[in-house]
C-alpha cells in the first residue's frame, strides 16, 4: 500500500518549469531513489512535497491525507521527515539540543507551562531527553551529544541531521543528497544506516542523491527526472539499462557510479 | 557538585542583597537600583526576541513607551487605579506588540528592522502629536502611588524586585524548554523549523509578544518610579540603550541581560548630564563588544568560572 | 496651493532621492544597509556649516569640502563598522552600523551641539520669489532642485561610465566572479561606502539652506530614504530616485492637504504598507521562496 501519493504536480518559477506532471507512488517500507541530471527537479520534488513550495497544480497525500495547501510545519506534524542539501542544523544548539527540537510535533507544552517549568513539563523534557539519547544511538552518535552541531565533521552533521527528522518518528523520510561530499567509509555508513532505518524502524524513505552507486545500491525502485519530467521508474536494474535514462545522462557512465559533480 | 560562585549561589546572593538594599541604601541608590531591575526586565525581554527568535526589530523603546503611557493614561484619563491601569496597559502593550509581529510573519531581516523602525517613530509622532490624549511634548504627571504603611519608593521598590524576579525566572524556564528551543530554531534556520513542525507564525508571534508584555511591565513600573510621562524616553536612542544591554551583556543569554543591564544603567547614571557623552559611550559599546566580545561579557564569565552553562546559544558568527 | 505644493514635494523629494542614492549603492555592493547613513548626512550637513558659516567660505566651496569630508568619512565607517564584521549576521553589522551612528550624533552634539540646538543656514540665492500666473517658484528651492539633480546626474554618470563604476557593478553582480577577474573586492566596498557617504552629505549641504542643521537630523532622514528605497525595490538606483520623489510629494501634499504634522509620518506609513502589502516595492520582482 502506498503511504506517500504525488499525482500529476506541476510548479514553474517565473515561467521556468520545474516540475511538470510528475507522478509518484512511495510504498510502505520503500526506499525509492530519485535521481536526474542538475537541474532536474529533484530538490524542488521534495520543496513541494514538505510544502515550501505549494505546487501549482497537482496532488499529494500522505496516508491519504491531502498535504496541498498545508504549511509546511503542519506537513511536518503528519509525519513527514527530511534533511536538507545544504545541512540545516541550529548552529546555536548542541547535538542533543538539535535532536530533542526535532520532537516539537510531539511536545504539548504551553508557553505558560514552560514558563513555571510546571512538573507535567518537567517529565516531558526528561522524556524527551531520553529520545533523543535513543535515537543518537541509534545512529551511533552518542558519544557527540554534548558537542556543538557545528563542531562537527560535514558527514556528522548529515547524520546529525537524520536523527534530528527521526526522533518525531516520521512514516516518510526525505533526503536530499545525504551522501555529497562524503568519503566511500562514509558513503556506505550512510547506506547502511539508510536500511536500518527502513527495517528496524519501518520509514519509508525518498532518495534525491547523485552519488549513482548509492542509489543503485540501496533503492528498491528508481525514478528518473529529466527537465522536471518524469522519464523513467523501475528497479535499479531496469534503469540502468533504460535508454531514455542513458540518453538523460548523455555519456555519463551509470555502471561506473562515479559521483557527479 | 555545584561550584562555590556558580550561578545558583550568585543569584541567590544578588536577590537577597536586593532584598536587603533599602536598609542600607540611600534614596538615591534605591531609585538606581529600581531603575537597573525595570532594564533588566526590558534587556531579558529584548533577548529573547532578538538574541532567542533572531528578530531583529526596533520596536520595543516604543513598546517600554506604550507601557508607561497606557499605564499612565489609564489612571489620569480614565481615572482607574495604578492596580488596574497596571495590567490592563500589560495586556494592551502585549496586543500592540501582536500586532507588530504581523508583518514579522511575512518580512524577515532587513525589511522587519525597517517596518519595526518606521512604527517607533509613529509612536514618537503619535506621543508628541495626538495631545487630546497624551498631552504632546510636554508629558503629564501620574498620580502618585500609595503602599499603606510602606514608604512609597520602597513599596515600588518591592513591587520591582518582585516582578523582575518573576520575569527573569520566566525567561529562563521558557529558555530551558521546548518553546526556547522552537524559538532558537526559528532563528538558526527557518526551514529547518518548519521541517520539524514548528509553526513559523506562531513562535515568532509568541517572541514579540512575549517582549512586548516585557516591556509593558517595565514601562508601568518605570511611569509610576518617576510619576511622570514624556516622549523623549522613549525615543530611537532609548533603543540603542536596551540593544546595548543586551549585546554586551551577552546575546541569547537570559543571565548576560540582567548583567548588562546592571552595568549598563550604572553608566548612563555616571553620564546623565551628558546627552552628548551617553550616545557616544552607548554607541561605542555596543560596536566594541560586537565586533571583540560578540558573546559579551557572560561568556567572560563562563570562562572563568564554573556553573554558568545555559543552555542554547548565542547567535552564530564564524570562528 | 496645489503648484507650490509639488515644487516643494519635488524639492525635498529630490534630497530624500540623492539620500536613498547612497543607502542603496551601498546595499547592492555589499548587501548592508547602512543605519548610519542618516548620521553622515547629518555630520556632512555641520560640515556645511562649520565651512560655510564659521569660516566663512563660499558655497559652492563648502559643498565641495563636506562631500570630500564625507567621503573620508564614509571610509573610516567602512573600516570601523563594516570590515570587522563582514562574515558576521546581519543583525551584527546593523547593530555595529546603529553604534556608530550614535557614535557621530554624540560626537556632533559635542562639538557643535553648544551653538544652540538648530543652527540656521544662510540662504544660497537671496532672490525673491518669482511669480508665475497662479505659480509661486521659490529660487531657493529650484536651486536646490538643480544641484540635487545635477549630483544623482554625476552620480549615475560615474556608475554607467567610468572603470570604477564598472568594477562596482561587477562586484555587486557577483562578488566572486569580480574576484577572479582581478578585481579587489575590498576596495570596491570601501569606495561604495565612501560614495554612499558623499552622496548623504551633498544631499545635506543642498538642504541645509532650506531648514536647520541639528543633531538629530539623520535619523527622520535615514527612515525617509529608507521609504524612498522600499518603494523602489531596494536595490534599484532608479527605484531610488522614483521613490525619493514620491515620499517628497506624498508628504507635501498629505501636509498641504490634511495637517501639517502629517509631513513627518507620510514616509513612515508609506513604509509600513508597502512592505506589508508588497514587500518587493514597485520594481523589484517577487520573490521566490528557495533554499
């Protein structure tokens, strides 16, 4: 069954087509790699699903819940993660700090509460402490905790930055390229973490990457973006031998997987 | 183990020898001291709009104005009671302070700091011109405050304490929660936020109203210390002595407020006839600690002495 | 009244231009605006004076003296305000810049504060006023009028025309590109500031003569210009100019037209709806939310 819907979406900038009827099904436990040359739409496909760019036409649902239209907060709250291309992190946090912000959606503290640091709010921070401590051992950040988020290495802070869309446990996760810049080491960590995160913790997960290995390796099933449109779908052996997809890439080695520029 | 001049035991030792100031105080230090707890509740209200929630807004010398003018006018000219004029000129700066926050949700930067700007000087204008209301230029004077048996500076006095007290506590607590954090992220980056379900809007309504409710409280205490209301207080200069507090006393940090304000309000009393000589040392150091101590004087303080971490941090600049 | 109404709105609205000329050279340059520009107006108008009137020079050589006073200042502001801080938050350099404003306003009720609060300008042109059927020109202001034309003139000129104006624009482009061709950055934004800050003062000398030179000038000023570059889009020399114009006659008429005090917050009101209602201003293209 499909948790994440996007029907026909279309947005242009300025008279600059973005996006253009692009379709896509998410299944439940799926990870789906996106990939197309620059300027494909990739990173504008997941600005219009989190709602940072309202699509102009065009439909998405999250367990059938329409998303259009919503802001991107309340998007958010029904169980949309995701990171950013350029990492996100709150500069003037620590990495525990960062982690436990990620839990907003799921904290019913009041402004007068906080306040008087009622009991009820009290707990709730514990509580919420003790998430985060999970979740950065889940990902096996734990030692870091205490650190400023921007003491840390470029691929931590990525790493960071998952743990931080987690912790609200998200049914749909969205990554923008989590893997640029990054060492192989890391590159297959990433891999790695991507998996579990699938199987132990259930998310379905949507892959916007350029490192081709990457997706090619992870993906249960690839979508294609040309120009904004969608050109190809299929498991990542069907790609690979898609000539649309070749003819996209225009003498770019697929099988080689070398990191784009 | 808590260490000996940590912050519990410091603060601790500051409120009782506040407690215990108007024994051994003179009038005059009594009025310093009431002025410097009245910008500590100005300063710790500013910093959690600019130095917390990152905006960057010029509005709250007309706030701390509208406070003490609404407080005032409540009394002379609806002829309530100080107790009643007192909260109702709150609630009336915090809604003011709202709606300030309206363009805030669809400006940020640059453009806030000029709609915020442009609205100080309406209220300047509004001060000095409506004078069906506000008496124009010239002020008016506010009834003097009664606190039976006590001495009437001292009840005030008390009365500051007390509130300061409650306030700085507030915005500490407020800092240490969720809401802190909510409002931190708004600051850091405002994507990010709203990626992790924080509604834009609505934190960066609760920042200004939080200030402005801040500033309502210190502008109702601040009329009735000196029984007397005029325009000039509040004006564009009165901003930059608040910025100043806040950024040498330690941007994002509750702590750093209440010293810059108890450093800062000394030295405007050492230069009080001097306009000249207060923008001068006012503007200088405000551009001196943001251009060497841009963590201000707390972080010297966190350096030397253990038991004063906060929580959150200052606004980023590069290392 | 209507005539004289616009002559004075286009007068004045012509200083707000050459003021909000400067602010916005200085933001496309180097992405800050300088919140103490309406300080370097207000110190290149004591300037004015101090050359004018105190030593009694002639005009048009005063008006020299301040503008290159003004450009030295403009450096020193630059150096002090804006170097230290260029890879700061903006809310760093806006502070700085706030500093320092009240840095030169003490300075200038110091030093010339104790003459009296505001200081009367000798007027350029003692003609009467010129009458022209139902028209009343006042020589004073055309001539204020023509200077301040004549200066956004030169100004343009040197930004279209001349080697630096091109390396301005360069940088202004792209600062990184201008780098890499050779360009020294640095330079180009102490020159802008230097350029912003001369423009402020000309602006300041031609107005001197029409009201008082006092402390507390720059800052009405400052939130004038502001308006003047809101409406245009901030970032538009032309927008600048447009715009500076518009607040000079929105305010003469609002005052001429409903109460004199309505002078003062025109330029206040006019910011507050244009960037609530169209935060871009008149020219600029709407903005796109991207990351």
């Amino acid at each position: 069954m499909s948790r994440l819907v996007v029907r026909d979406v279309s947005i242009a900038f300025g008279g600059v087509v973005a996006l253009d009827g692009v379709d896509l099904e998410l299944a439940a436990g799926e990870i789906r790699g996106v990939i197309g040359p620059n300027g494909a739409g990739k990173t504008t496909l997941l600005n219009v699903i989190c709602g940072i760019n309202p699509p102009d036409r065009g439909a998405i649902a999250l367990d059938g819940v329409p998303l259009v239209g919503e802001k991107p907060s309340a998007i958010a709250a029904h169980g949309l993660g995701r990171t950013f291309q350029a990492t996100q992190l709150f500069r003037g946090m620590t990495v525990l700090e960062n982690v436990m912000t990620g839990l907003h959606g799921r904290l019913t503290e009041s402004v007068l509460g906080a306040a008087f640091r009622s009991r009820r709010l009290r707990e709730a921070e514990a509580a919420a402490a003790a998430r985060a401590r999970d979740v950065l051992a889940f990902v096996g950040m734990q030692a870091f905790e205490g650190r400023l988020a921007t003491e840390l290495s470029f691929g931590q802070q990525r790493v960071i930055e998952i743990a931080r869309a987690l912790i609200s446990e998200p049914r749909v996760l969205l990554l923008d390229e989590p893997a640029v810049g990054l060492s192989l080491n890391r590159i297959t960590e990433v891999d790695a973490l991507m998996r579990r995160i699938r199987d132990e913790r259930g998310v379905s997960i949507l892959l916007v990457e350029h490192v081709i290995r990457l997706v090619m390796d992870v993906s249960d099933r690839i979508t294609v973006l040309s120009y904004g449109r969608k050109i190809a779908e299929g498991g990542p052996d069907e790609i690979r031998a898609d000539p649309a997809v070749i003819e996209a890439y225009l003498g770019r080695d697929l099988h080689a997987g070398s990191p784009a520029p | 183990m808590p260490a000996l001049a940590g912050r519990r035991n410091v603060v601790v030792l500051a409120v009782l020898a506040l407690a215990a100031l108007p024994a051994m105080a003179n009038p005059y230090i009594l009025y310093v001291a009431n002025i410097a707890l009245i910008y500590a509740i100005l300063a710790v209200g500013l910093n959690l709009l600019l130095g917390y929630a990152g905006q960057f807004a010029f509005a709250n010398a007309a706030l701390f104005g509208i406070g003490a003018y609404a407080t005032g006018l409540f009394q002379v000219r609806l002829g309530l009671s100080f107790w009643a004029a007192f909260p109702a000129a709150v609630v009336f700066t915090t809604l003011v302070g709202l709606v300030v926050a309206l363009p805030a949700l669809r400006l940020s930067g640059l453009y806030l700091a000029l709609v915020t700007l442009a609205f100080a000087q309406l209220t300047q204008w509004v001060m000095l011109n409506w004078e069906r209301v506000t008496f124009g230029a010239g002020g008016f004077r506010v009834p003097p405050l009664t606190f039976g048996a006590l001495a009437p500076a001292l009840g005030l006095y008390y009365l500051t304490l007390l509130l300061t007290g409650l306030l700085v506590a507030a915005a500490w607590n407020t800092v240490r929660s969720g809401v802190g954090r909510a409002l931190v992220a708004v600051r850091d980056s405002e994507v990010a936020a709203e990626s992790l379900a924080i509604d834009l809007a609505r934190h960066k309504a609760i920042a200004f109203s939080l200030s402005a409710l801040y500033a309502g409280v210190a502008g109702g205490l601040y009329s009735a210390l000196l029984s007397f209301v005029a325009p000039e207080g509040f004006d564009l200069f009165q901003m930059v002595v608040q910025f100043s507090m806040v950024v040498v006393g330690g941007l994002g940090s509750v702590w750093g407020s209440v010293l810059g304000a108890g450093l800062l309000v000394g030295l405007q009393e050492a230069l009080r006839a001097f306009k000249g000589a207060q923008e001068i040392a006012f503007g200088l150091l405000l551009m001196a600690c943001i251009i060497f101590l841009p963590d201000g004087l707390i972080s010297l303080v966190k350096r030397r002495a253990r038991g004063w971490d906060e929580p959150l941090r200052a606004p980023d600049r590069p290392a | 009244m209507l005539p004289y109404l616009v002559v004075s709105g286009l007068t004045t609205g012509s200083l707000y231009a050459l003021v909000a000329m400067g602010l916005v050279v200085v933001y496309k340059a180097t992405s800050v605006v300088n919140f103490a520009h309406g300080e370097l107006f207000m110190v290149g108008g004591f300037l004015a004076y101090t050359f004018h009137v105190l030593l009694k020079l002639g005009y048009v050589a005063s008006l020299l003296l301040a503008v290159i006073a003004a450009l030295l200042l403009g450096l020193v502001t630059e150096r002090i305000a804006y170097r230290p801080l260029m890879r700061a938050p903006a809310i760093s350099l806006v502070l700085a810049a706030v500093g320092f404003s009240f840095v030169l306003k003490g300075a200038a009720r110091q030093i010339w504060g104790g003459l009296g609060d505001y200081m009367p300008f000798p007027p350029v042109v003692a003609t009467p006023a010129i009458t022209l059927g139902s028209i009343i020109l006042v020589p004073q202001q055309l001539v204020v009028l023509a200077g301040a034309l004549i200066c956004m003139g030169l100004f343009t000129a040197f930004f279209t025309s001349t080697r630096a104006g091109k390396m301005l624009q360069a940088t202004a482009e792209n600062a990184k590109a201008a780098r890499l061709a050779g360009i020294r950055v640095e330079r180009v934004y102490a020159f802008t500031w230097a350029a912003g800050a001369a423009t402020g003062a000309a602006a300041a000398v031609l107005m001197a003569p029409l009201t008082f030179v006092y402390p507390d000038v720059g800052s009405p000023l400052l939130v004038k210009a502001f308006a003047a570059a809101v409406l245009g889009g901030f970032g538009s020399l032309p927008g600048a100019v447009l715009g500076g114009f518009s607040i000079g006659l929105i305010e003469n008429l609002a005052g001429g037209y409903l109460h004199t005090s309505f002078t003062d917050i025109s330029a206040f009101l006019v910011i507050m709806v244009v960037l609530i209602v169209r935060p871009t201003g008149f020219f600029g293209p709407r903005a796109v939310r991207r990351i």
